[in-house]
C-alpha cells in the first residue's frame, strides 16, 4: 500500500461560470461551489451539499485499496439525490449521488458504474481500468451513484419497491447521467466536449446497458467483468459446486464435508497441473497461461496410479472437477452458460471459485448432492427483474457505432462469478450482428490470472481509460496496451483476443519481450 502522504494545501483556479485555466481564489472558488446548493436544476434534482475540497496526495483519503492511488486535484464535491420520495414499506427512496467537479477541468465527463446490488455511492474518483491515475485526476468531472437504494453491497430488499427495481436494472444509468450533465454544464457554463463510463461487475453490465439501450449517451465506455447474466451464472456455479459435493466424503448426517475437498494440497496440485499442462504454450514459464485458447488441461491426467496415495487425484475428483468446469448444459442439450477457463488463480482461496467450506459473497455455499439446472434456468429466464437486468442479449449497436462510439472490454480469466467466455461470446455475437465495423470500433482484452475486476497473480494495472479517450478523440485505435504488476515490477502487453502474449526472447519483465500472436502461431 502506498503510504499516506500529507495534504497538499494547493491553489484554486476558476470555477462556476469561470473557463477552465483561470485564476481565482480560493474563497471565490469555494464560493462558486457551494452557490449550487439550492441552484433548480429541474428533473428532481435536488443538491443537498457542495463543498471545495482541497487538492490531495496519494494515498491520504480512503483506506487500504479503497485509499486514493494518485494525487487528486482541487474540486468541487456536489452531493444530492434525485427523485427522492416515500416508498414501500415507508422507506426513502432516491438515487444519491456523488459528483466531483475539478477546478482544472478537462471538458470531459465520466460516469462510474457500480458494484454488486449497488446501495452506496462511491468516492467520484473513476479508478475503473485507469491504471495509476483516475479520471478525476486527469481533470474529468465524474458522477458516482446509488442507482436509487440505500444498502448494503448484497441488501436486495429495494426489490419490493417498483421504481428502485427499476432504476437499478436500467434507468439510473439514465437518469444520474442526465442530471450530472445538467449539473456539470452549468457550473462551467459550457458544454461536455465528450463523454465516457467506467466500470466492472455490475458496473460493466451498467456499461453494457447504456450502449444497448441509450446508445446517445456516451461517446466511449471500458466494461469489465460485466453481470451481464446474473440468473445463468449463478446457476452454472451451482452446478458446478454440487459436482464438487458428489466427490466429497459424507458427515454423519450425510451431508458433504465440504472443506476437505478442496484442502491446500489439492489446491496445489491443481494448479501445478493446471501450469505442467498449459504455461509453457506462451513461451514462457513463469506461473502465468497466456494461451487461453490452447488451454486444454485434463484433470484425469493426474489421477492416482496403483498404489499412489499422494500428490494425485481420486478419480472420484478428477472426474468432478472435468465435469465442474464443462459448460452448463440442459435436458435439451441447449448452453445455459459456458464453460469457466482453467487457470492457477481459480485456486486462490480468498477470491478462487472453488469452495472452501467457509462462508462465500452470498452466504454458506450449497450442500447439496443434485441440481436442477433446467428448473434453475427457467426461473430466471422467467424473473421479469432478472430480464430487465440481463444485458446478454441484445447486440444491434447500429446507433451507438454510427455516432463513433467506442468501447473496451476486459475480462480476467480467474474470475469467480462470471466466466470471461461468457462475455467473449456476447462480443462474438455482437461481431456477427453489426459487422466488421463492431471490431473496429471495440476491443475485448482476456487478463490472465485476474480475479474478478482485479487481483490475483495477473498483470492487472492497466490504462484502458487513456486508450479509449486517445481513440474517441484522436482516432488513435488501442494497440496491444500494456498491463503492468500491481507492484509495478513486471509489464507485458495485453492482446485482442483471441491473440495472446507470446514470449519471443529478451528481460521477461519488460513488453517489448512478448508478441501479440493468435494461437495457430504460437
């Protein structure tokens, strides 16, 4: 972690209805600022609070990973809520948001998504896929929101309010873009040159969502990980949870026991053998597959010969665990979900998707012996939340491309809740309908090693913001972006896929060392 740095006590410079780059001081920018209390913005808008907020060294708000990871610059922060009323159950609703407004303003605007049930208004920062330095701190005015709840990160209980559901299953991506802009534009007096959204989780379903349904409202958006199937992916990790109980031994009461089946041991082993059979594919054998495609590890191969009662599988688990990672198929042989990839990381036991007998996200993980993966798949094709939710399905983006839109997505090939084949397939799909303008307009970029949105033994920093501004505004298309440690230690390119980072020779550290190569020419 970065250490805390003081405050730096920086000059401000014009705001309200002054342009970007001139000098005021800094009670007249405070004074600006907090004129928007009260201001009619119309639309239900309404600004609870705006205060002049000092110019900050890395690492001196937040905490931990939350804490700011670069200097952020003097802004206005305009807290508010929009349509605020009584609900169900006498409960308020609204969507609070949060939105920063720097003094130095670059003429663009970001919107940030958010992150499981959402419920809470995140720091207005924009960190999603910015590598070391967020939005906010290249001079982007940027909105974080609710989307219409106040709760806890998995708190579902806004469902039973009509106008909650709807607003977190589309329409407050809508609605806060709106009023944010509103807001922004007057404080400068002058319009938003271009804008962009960031996100990961739910946020790149939120990214997904607005170029499907309001292809008008931005000019370029990076999705991550997005929740695009919410209903299908959690009934293939079911699934695959309870061939992983098949293979386990039974308590007295004759219920799997499940922290034994996956114990560190085999843990180990599945990831050694997941590297033995696929990390040299890249060129190299650093502990990192990136060759997904070539991927073809076979869990059989490491089954117990006669006589062998360490350092192998029983066939019992070998089995399950080929059977855990296959597609989720149904009755009819219809794909309910793909296949989740092989990958070291998926052992990881704070954010791997095996389970650990311990408590997940969403609660004790399932105990059961058998599933229903038709039944599970028809109760959420026919949840008429889950339809509004699910952003997998439509892909005309004729709209959204003929206006220049650009987008980015990535995915981490450790992710536990969602696979990235699932999101490469709705790319795929989306190729297919619109053509080959679609893959000239947007990227998809695999993260070995990634768990969900971030972490793991990966090459998870990376500046997909810098890259899809450059392509909006320059007509500069990404070329192979690096990714960089977390420690910064190592670099390496990321690659459209399906092509991959192939070692070609040279300090395996630095990118100039690896070739983007499709998997015939590896």
């Amino acid at each position: 972690m970065h250490k805390t740095a003081s405050l730096i006590v920086a000059a401000m410079l014009a705001a309200g209805t002054a342009t970007s780059g001139g000098a005021q001081s800094s009670t007249g920018a405070s004074q600006s600022c907090a004129s928007l209390v009260g201001r009619d913005f119309g639309g239900g808008i309404e600004i609870t609070s705006a205060a002049q907020v000092a110019a900050a060294a890395k690492g001196t708000l937040g905490q931990g990973p939350f804490s700011n990871q670069s200097d952020l610059p003097a802004h206005c922060l305009v807290k508010g809520i929009i349509d605020k009323r009584t609900g169900a159950g006498g409960k308020t609703y609204g969507i609070q948001f949060a939105l920063a407004l720097p003094t130095d303003w670059s003429g663009r605007f970001l919107v940030m998504g958010g992150g499981g049930l959402n419920g809470t208004v995140g720091q207005p920062w924009g960190p999603v896929a910015a590598g070391m330095t967020p939005a906010l701190a290249r001079g982007f005015a940027v909105v974080a929101h609710d989307s219409g709840h106040a709760g806890t990160v998995w708190d579902s209980s806004f469902n039973v309010d009509q106008r909650a559901a709807l607003d977190f299953a589309e329409t407050s991506v809508l609605t806060v873009t709106k009023a944010a802009r509103a807001i922004t534009e007057s404080f400068y007096a002058k319009p938003i040159a271009h804008s962009y959204m960031t996100g990961c989780s739910t946020g790149g379903r939120e990214g997904m969502l607005a170029i499907e349904r309001y292809p008008e409202l931005f000019d370029g958006v990076v999705i991550g990980a997005p929740a695009m199937m919410t209903g299908d992916s959690n009934a293939a990790i079911d699934r695959m949870r309870v061939a992983f109980n098949q293979a386990a031994s039974l308590d007295a009461e004759g219920k799997p026991i499940i922290s034994e089946i996956f114990t560190p041991a085999v843990r180990a082993l599945l990831s050694k053998g997941i590297l033995d059979q696929c990390d040299a594919l890249d060129g190299l054998k650093d502990g990192v597959v990136e060759n997904v495609s070539q991927c073809r590890f076979d869990p059989k191969k490491l089954v117990c010969k006669p006589g062998q009662t360490e350092g192998c599988f029983s066939p019992k688990l070998a089995s399950a665990i080929d059977q855990g990672f296959q597609p989720a198929i149904d009755s009819l042989g219809r794909q309910v979900y793909p296949r989740f990839p092989y990958d070291p990381g998926v052992t990881n036991l704070q954010g791997g998707i095996l389970p650990s007998g311990a408590p997940g996200p969403f609660g004790p993980t399932t105990q059961a012996l058998s599933y229903d993966l038709d039944a599970a798949a028809l109760a959420a094709h026919n949840d008429p939340m889950q339809r509004l939710i699910d952003t997998n399905y439509w892909t005309n983006l004729n709209t959204f491309l003929d206006r220049g839109g650009k987008t980015i997505f990535f995915h981490g090939t450790a992710d536990l809740f969602f696979s990235p084949w699932a999101t490469w397939d709705w790319w795929a799909r989306a190729l297919q309908t619109n053509g080959p303008r679609f893959a000239e307009a947007s990227r998809f970029y695999m993260v070995p090693g990634m768990l969900h949105c971030a972490g793991g033994d990966s090459f998870d920093r990376f500046d997909l913001l810098g890259e899809v501004v450059n392509w909006v505004e320059q007509g500069k298309a990404p070329n192979n972006p690096v990714a960089s440690r977390s420690d910064g230690s190592a670099s390496r390119p990321l690659c459209q896929f399906p092509a991959h980072a192939q070692y070609i020779g040279g300090d395996a550290t630095k990118p100039e060392s690896y070739q983007c190569k499709m998997p015939s020419e590896s």
